[in-house]
C-alpha cells in the first residue's frame, strides 16, 4: 500500500540532513565555534529545488560559491576592530552584487538574502587570520556536502534547466543594496545586538516580484517572526545540549522547507527558532537580550523594506497631473 507524499518533501529532507550532518561533525571535534561556518555551506542545499540534474548542480555549485565568498568577506571584515560599521558598507554591496549574481543565474529561492545573512552573522563576531582558511574548508565542505545529498536524494521530476542568459536586475539590485545599508546603519547607530537581522528584513521582501507581493511579504516577515519568537523562547528555555540543539535544527530546517512555498508567514514560525537555535550553538547568549534583539530588528528591517517599496511607487508614479477642462474624466487616474 502506498501513502501520497507531501510535495517538497524530497528538498526537505535534502536541507534537514544537510544542515544537521555537519553540524553533529564539528561538535564531535569539539569545535562547536565552527558551527557558523558549517551552517552557511549547508545552505547550499536550498537552492535548486524546483530544478534536477545538471540545472540543479550548476545552481547549487554558483551558490555554493557564493556563500563561501560572503562567509571569507564576514571573516575579514570580523578582523577589524570597526567591524559594526565597516559590515553596514560591506553588507550593502553584497546585497547589491548578491542580486544582481542571483537575478542572472536565475537562483531559486531568488535573492541575496542568504549571502547577506552568511556575511553579517561572520562579520559581527570577532576573528583571527586563521580563522579564513578555516571557514574556507569548513563552508567549503559543508558545500559539498549539500551537493553530494542533492545528487543521491534526486526528484523524480522537473525541470531539467531554467531560462539561459538572463539579464541583470539592476534596479531591484540597487534596491537591495539601498535596504541593506539603511536597515544596517540605523540597527548599528541605535546600538542593537544583532544588526545583520535588520539587513536581512529589509532584503527579504525585496525578492518577491510586485509592489503588492513585496509588502506582503514584508508583513509576513514581521508577523511570523514575532510569533515565532514564542516557539523559540520555549525551546531556549530548554537549554538543549548542543547535540539535541542540532536535532532540533535539522527538524526545523525540514519544517521551514515544507512550508515556506506554501505561506512565507508560516515558514517563519520555524525559521525564527531555526536562527536562535543556530545563535546559541555556535556562541551562547542570554535568551531575553536575543529575542529582544530579533524582534526589534525585523520589525526595523520590514519597515525599511516597506519605506523603500512605497517610495519606489511613489516616485514611479511622477507628479499629480493638473486637470484641464480638455481631459477626458479618468484620464489622471491612469497617470
């Protein structure tokens, strides 16, 4: 007897293991610091969904990649002792360059907002010079990994390739930047924890197509974060070991996957805890000054993000045309 399986199950399955497997890798060498650089190259895994094959692994391999870079780019800019503002400079342009890479490439899931998050979450925390060739091999494997899971859990079917020599967005690019640097600096100046989460909700939404599209998924951003906030304080206060910690990341990872194509505001009463839970592996803090910072921050984020989309309209719109007695009714209405 055969039970209907849930579609997407396959890629989420694929991003579970491939998040979980080197997580447990680096705490069984006794490096849970590592876990950072072992979470950014398991992001690999969520690219490439919708397609199989060759297409896949061509996306997979350019985001791959990509990640690596903005992890080297976190660690170099982590050397410095002005990291927080230096980040905010940084972090603009590869939201900018992120898109315009991801726009070209056709990436799904589209945007930079992964490499936005990899480069932040490095960048704001102290490093060492040795630590680049560390988070060159760690993200890199990691990497691979997804890589190779995505070649043995294979869809049955899809799309064999996407659309070739795709042209730059530039526009929704120097919008991502606009976001990232605006979100960044007033997290930074107002002298919040985690500035990287207000960068990441001012470019989410951004990758949505549509003026409507993008203001909901701002609302989504905001919305299932907060609430998403309770699951992760609950499971912070159970002060998992870091090997249950991992566990539960995987079955969150699996979660977030399952719905994020379904409802975004959803997905985000998993992805919410997914982030907290991966903090604390990686450099445990306390759980008030975390949640706190999370919520403020996409709260911030989202509004900046909705700022921007609101401006754009606005400005696309033009100037209010005066009426004459010689325009038919209506016509400034089309303006």
């Amino acid at each position: 007897m055969r039970f209907p399986v849930p579609a997407g199950t396959a890629p989420a399955l694929r991003a579970g293991v491939s998040v979980a497997v080197p997580q447990l890798l680096v705490l069984a060498a006794d490096r849970p610091h590592w876990s950072m650089f072992a979470a950014f190259g398991a992001f690999t895994s969520l690219y490439g969904r919708n397609r199989v094959g060759l297409s896949r692994l061509v996306m997979q391999l350019s985001a791959g990649a990509a990640l690596v870079v903005a992890v080297l780019l976190g660690v170099l800019t982590g050397l410095s002792g002005d990291r927080a503002w230096i980040a905010v400079g940084v972090a603009a342009v590869v939201a900018g360059l992120g898109n315009a890479v991801a726009s070209a490439a056709d990436w799904h899931p589209p945007g930079p907002l992964f490499l936005v998050f990899a480069f932040g979450a490095v960048a704001s925390v102290p490093q060492e010079p040795a630590n680049l060739l560390t988070a060159l091999a760690v993200t890199a494997a990691s990497a691979a990994f997804s890589i190779l899971i995505g070649s043995l859990l294979r869809d049955r079917s899809g799309p064999a390739a996407g659309p070739k020599g795709l042209p730059v967005d530039w526009r929704t690019s120097a919008f991502c930047a606009l976001a990232a640097l605006t979100a960044g600096a007033t997290a930074t100046a107002a002298g919040i924890g985690h500035p990287y989460w207000a960068t990441v909700a001012a470019v989410a939404p951004l990758s949505a197509r549509g003026f409507t599209a993008r203001l909901v998924r701002a609302g989504h951003r905001i919305g299932g974060t907060l609430l998403g906030l309770v699951l992760a304080a609950a499971l912070l206060a159970l002060h998992l070991d870091p090997y249950p910690a991992v566990l539960a990341l995987a079955v969150l990872q699996v979660a977030a996957e399952l719905t994020v194509g379904r409802h975004y505001g959803v997905a985000m009463l998993f992805i919410t805890p997914l982030a907290l839970v991966m903090n604390q592996v990686a450099a445990p803090r306390p759980i008030g000054g975390l949640l706190w910072d999370r919520g403020l921050e996409t709260v911030i984020g989202g509004l900046v993000a909705c700022l921007i989309v609101l401006g754009v309209r606005w400005l696309a719109a033009g100037p209010p045309v005066e009426r004459t007695g010689h325009e038919p009714e209506g016509s400034a209405d089309r303006v």
